[in-house]
C-alpha cells in the first residue's frame, strides 16, 4: 500500500471518513490529485450505520461532487418529525423551507457507512483511492510544506513530503495533537444508547418520532430498509454496554410506552456513548488544516455533525486547489478559518440546546417543556426557523474577508432619481456577500440546455460564475462597462470565471453577449430574487457562495476585488 503513495504530493489528507473523502473528491474535482490515507482496513462496516441525516445543504453539495442521485436513490426522505406523549401525538414539526430556493428541501436518511461507500466510489472514478491501513504516525512543517511519517501494514514505515496537509482524522486526531491546538469544551454526563433493529409496528416511516415517556425521550428513526429503525435512549439513566441489554432496554421502553405489541429484534448495531462538545482554537496552522470531527465535535441532536464537516471540506478545497494552481492567493486559505469556525460555534450552541432540552430531567421542567413543544410547533414561523436552521441552507459567510459589495448607497441613489433610489431598494432585498447564492428554478424549454431547470443546474462545475443581471427594465440597456469587464475576465480569468448573461427576453432583434452563457428569465423571477431591478451583477465562488455583487457594475472595482484574491 505505501508504495502507492507518491514521496511528493500537493496535498496529504489524513483520513478518509466522510470528510476527508468528501474533501479528496472536491480536490480532484478541481483538477487537484492528492493522497488520502486512513489507519482503519476500509469504510465504517455496512452495519454501523452512525451518521444518517444528510440535510438539504449537503444535498446541494453533495449535487456539485457527482453523487446525490445515488445518495437520494438508496436514502429514505424525512417529511418531518414528530413528538408523541401517552403515544399520543402532540406536536408535529413538518420540514418546510419557505422562501428558501433550493432544489432539496427534506433530510435524507442514509446510513454513513453507505454514503462512505459512495465517496469511495466517485473518488475511484475520478482517479483517486484512499491508502486503507495507513497512519499518519508524526509531521513537521516549513514554510514550503509538510514532511509527514506514515505507517502502512507490517511496521512499514516512510516520509511523505505534501505542500499542504488536511488533518480529517476524526475526534483523538493526530494532526490537531501535532498542531497543538487546544479542543476546548466538555462533556455530557448522560449516557446514550443507540441500536439499530427491526419494529412490527405501524408507524409512519418517512417521519421522526420522539416518545417523551416518563423517564425522558425516546427516539425512532426510520432506517431505508423497510421495518428497519435506529432508536436512540436520551434518558442517560442506564449504561448497559452488551448488545444484548441495550436491546432489552429499548424493548422495555418501547413495549412500555410506546406500542405494547411492538416486536423488537434482529438488531445489527448498538452502542452506548458519551457526548463531546469541544472545538479547536484555529482552524489552520501554516500549511496544516483541520476539519470535520477533528476541529468540532457536538451532540447528534439535530443531525449537523458530519454535514458540518463535509461543508468544511467544501469550503476549504477550491481555495486550497487555486492557491496549488498559482492562482489563487493566501487571503482564500486565510478565510477558512473566519468562515468555517464559526458555523461550528453556533452549530455546537443550537446542539447543545436541543441536548438539554431533551435530557431535561426534572419533572416539572420536563412537564413544561412538553407543553411548550406542543404549543410552538403549532406556529408555522416556529417550524420553518426549524427546518431551516436544520438544512444548513442559511449558513452564511457574511462580514468575512473574502467577500464584498460595492453599491452607490441610498444617498447616491436617491441623488439620481426615483428609479435609481428604487433599484438601490430592491438591491438591498437580494442575496448579499457571504450568502449562499438562491437556487432559483429556470424555465428549462427557453434555455439553451434543457437540462437547466435551475441555477444549480446551468452553473456546474468547479469554477467561480459571474452572473451580469440586465435588469428589469421595459428596454433595458447593457451598462458600457459589461464589454470592459468581459473583456478582463477573457484576458485574465478566462479558467477560473465563467460568464453568464441573465436576460429577459431573446429575440432575433436582440444581440447576443459577445462572451459568456445566457440565462433567459421570461418573468424576471431570477431578477427579483437577487434584486436585480436595474442592471448589477453577482460573482458566484465554486461553492455556491456570493463572493461580490455590484450596483452598478464597475469595471474597475471588480478588478480590484479580483486582484485581491486572484493572482
Ligand atoms: C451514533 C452517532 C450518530 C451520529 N449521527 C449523526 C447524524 O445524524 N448527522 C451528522 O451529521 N452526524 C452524526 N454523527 C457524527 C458523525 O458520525 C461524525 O461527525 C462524522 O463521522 C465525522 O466525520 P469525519 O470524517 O470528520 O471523522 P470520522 O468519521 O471519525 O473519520 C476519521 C477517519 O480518520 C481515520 N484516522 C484517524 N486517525 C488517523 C491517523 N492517525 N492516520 C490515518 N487515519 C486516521 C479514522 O480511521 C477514520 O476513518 C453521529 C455520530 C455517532 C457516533
């Protein structure tokens, strides 16, 4: 195996659990080989099934790596969650995403060891593989790169020199150790059991279901294969390690509470575990990163784990695969860690609410907390904040160093009449800098592929787009800094930016862009959900991001934003 490993590589990813797979995909999705190494023998073991919930954001991301077909065709959708008492149920949460636009709007349950497999498979064949039985045993860095120890099977030992290296190696990590970051945090004192089992019972299988019996919650949920379940034990009042025990526990609860005639058997999975929440100082240290369990660790309540850290491993990729093209400068490796830390900082907080609001042990705070449930998802802003919270969809990058905007202002606007002061209004309703970018859905007969049924679909690839909105005016005009700007894109970033005209109407009488795609937009609903009332334009990054918008489009400030991440 360690003979397969190059002595020289541009990037080292140690291990290949869903993020670092996740993030050796991206990489050579870009253009960019590495080496992923792991210590363990091959992907988690088909039975343990571990991670589930695949959230509508990981879909997305998922959609941009070549594999949700396959995760959406074996995984089973959620429609909601409920919470039942008595076996009665008293609340439900449907998952609903309002004025979100995106083409995946519920959770998908899939076992990780499956998703694994997945990975392992695309990466396969866009000519990667993952070097099983291999550790990382030890690294240093230098202001060139890193020169790592690893260990294949029987005792064989060798350095491998990477110019950057991605430490995926999970929650003990290996590169967090050698970095001498801190992973500050605690610990949960309950004990949680989970096991995965068949259930002869009649419940839905496309929703969630919480039991809060009288000694805490009990969690069901729907595995793909039909009468299959992974039920989860929140009440940390028994540590029962033996498979056995821990079945005869959900059985009790189960029959107790919840369905007195439900089987409960043919269990392929159990474990009993402590919770972490911790997350480490930084994010990057020199030309050594960190993502995934091995940079944060949270409670699974809310299913945001490993969707977290494939979004780190998302983020990260295309500013590492620029900067090992010579094309990107430092700033982008900089930004991941202002971006990305703090997602998992609010992640970890709204985790470990959720925890605590679930392992509520006294009995009257339990009986109020019971009452409140039944009465707030009852109120449909409740349930959308929920679900939207949940997708991961919302996450933002605003304020980050990476992004940016260059707009006159109100005064400016208002200065040059009321349909300059209307367009600078409808301009601050659109998306802005450090949002992900709305997936708005297309009318795919007028496109020139009708395969374009939303953005999502036209933009593929790894590059960044630049979107020119011509705005919604009766005639509107081309703005004489469109051909200057299309020009410097040609002449300068004609690998890394494509351009896309977003147009009203096409017609015999109208011309063409001289560079770029068009997007026809016959009832400006693309136009409105960016704002676009007058000609502006948006940069879009690799991952779905809004990296820059302009109104109105300026030639010479969007070379400068260029020039400060771009070389
Ligand atoms: C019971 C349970 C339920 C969960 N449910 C959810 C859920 O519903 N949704 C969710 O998002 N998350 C959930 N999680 C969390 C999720 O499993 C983790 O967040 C996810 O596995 C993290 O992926 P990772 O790739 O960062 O780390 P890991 O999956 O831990 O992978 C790390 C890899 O690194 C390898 N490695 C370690 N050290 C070295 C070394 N020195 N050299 C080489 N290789 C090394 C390991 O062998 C391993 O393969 C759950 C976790 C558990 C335990």
């Amino acid at each position: 195996m360690l003979e397969l490993i190059p002595s020289e590589v541009n990037v080292l990813v140690v291990g290949a659990g869903p993020v670092g797979l996740a993030m050796a995909v991206e990489l050579y999705r870009h253009g960019v080989q590495c080496a992923l190494i792991d210590d363990d023998e091959g992907p988690t073991p088909l039975n343990e099934s571990r991670a589930l919930g695949i959230q509508a954001r990981t879909q997305e991301v998922f959609r941009q790596l070549g594999v949700v077909d396959q995760v959406l065709a074996e995984g089973r959708p959620m429609r909601g969650a409920g919470i039942y008492s008595n076996g009665k149920r008293i609340a439900r949460l449907e998952f609903e995403l309002g004025k979100i636009q995106s083409a995946y709007i519920h959770p998908i349950i899939l076992a990780q060891s499956r998703t694994e497999r997945i990975l392992v498979d695309r990466l396969a064949a866009l000519g990667g593989s993952v070097a099983w039985h291999t550790a990382l045993e030890g690294f240093t860095q230098d202001t060139d790169g890193v020169s790592a120890q690893v260990a294949g099977p029987a005792g064989a030992r060798r350095e491998v020199r990477a110019r950057w290296l991605v430490g995926c190696d999970g929650s003990r990590s290996a590169v967090r150790h050698g970095l001498g970051l801190s992973f500050e945090g605690g610990e949960y004192e309950e004990v949680f059991l989970i096991a995965d089992v068949h259930i002869d019972w009649s419940m839905p299988d496309d929703e969630i279901h919480m039991e809060l019996t009288p000694e805490g919650p009990l969690i069901a949920f729907p595995l793909p294969e039909p009468g299959r379940w992974r039920l989860v034990d929140t009440t940390g009042l028994v540590d029962a390690k033996e498979p056995d025990s821990i079945v005869a526990r959900f059985r009790d609860l189960l029959t107790r509470y919840v369905a007195p005639g439900a089987s409960v058997d043919e269990s392929s999975w159990t474990s009993s575990f402590h919770i972490h929440r911790r997350v480490v100082n930084s994010y990057r240290v020199g030309r050594c990163f960190v993502a995934g369990d091995a940079a944060h660790l949270h409670s699974p309540a809310g299913g945001q784990g490993m969707n977290t850290g494939i979004q780190d491993a998302f983020n990260l990729a295309w500013k590492l695969a620029l900067v090992l093209r010579g094309l990107g400068r430092e700033v982008l490796l900089d930004s991941y860690n202002v971006e990305r830390r703090p997602v998992a900082v609010s992640v970890l907080k709204g985790s470990d609410r959720l925890t605590r609001l679930v392992t509520l042990h006294n009995p009257l705070a339990r009986s109020f907390r019971n009452r409140l449930l039944s009465l707030l998802s009852g109120l449909a802003t409740v349930r959308r904040t929920a679900s939207v919270q949940l997708s991961e969809l919302a996450v933002n990058y605003r304020g980050g160093p990476i992004v940016a905007e260059d707009q006159g202002g109100w005064l400016a606007a208002l200065g040059s009449g009321l349909e300059a002061a209307r367009s600078q209004h409808a301009f601050g309703f659109g998306p802005h800098p450090g949002d992900r970018s709305p997936d708005v859905a297309l009318r795919p007969e007028l496109q020139a592929n009708p395969a374009w049924n939303r953005l999502s679909s036209a933009l593929t690839g790894p590059h960044h787009h630049l979107l020119f909105f011509e705005g919604l005016a009766a005639k509107p005009s081309t703005p004489t800094d469109w051909k200057t700007i299309e020009a410097m894109i040609d002449l300068k970033y004609q690998d890394i930016i494509l351009q896309w005209h977003v147009m009203i109407v096409a017609s015999a009488s109208r011309s063409l862009p001289r560079q770029g795609k068009v997007l026809i937009d016959p009832d400006g609903s693309l136009h409105r959900d960016y704002g676009a009332r007058s000609a502006c334009l948006y940069l879009l990054r690799p991952d779905g991001y809004i990296g820059y918008r302009a109104l109105p489009p300026d030639a010479s400030r969007l070379r400068a934003y260029l020039e400060r991440l771009l070389i």
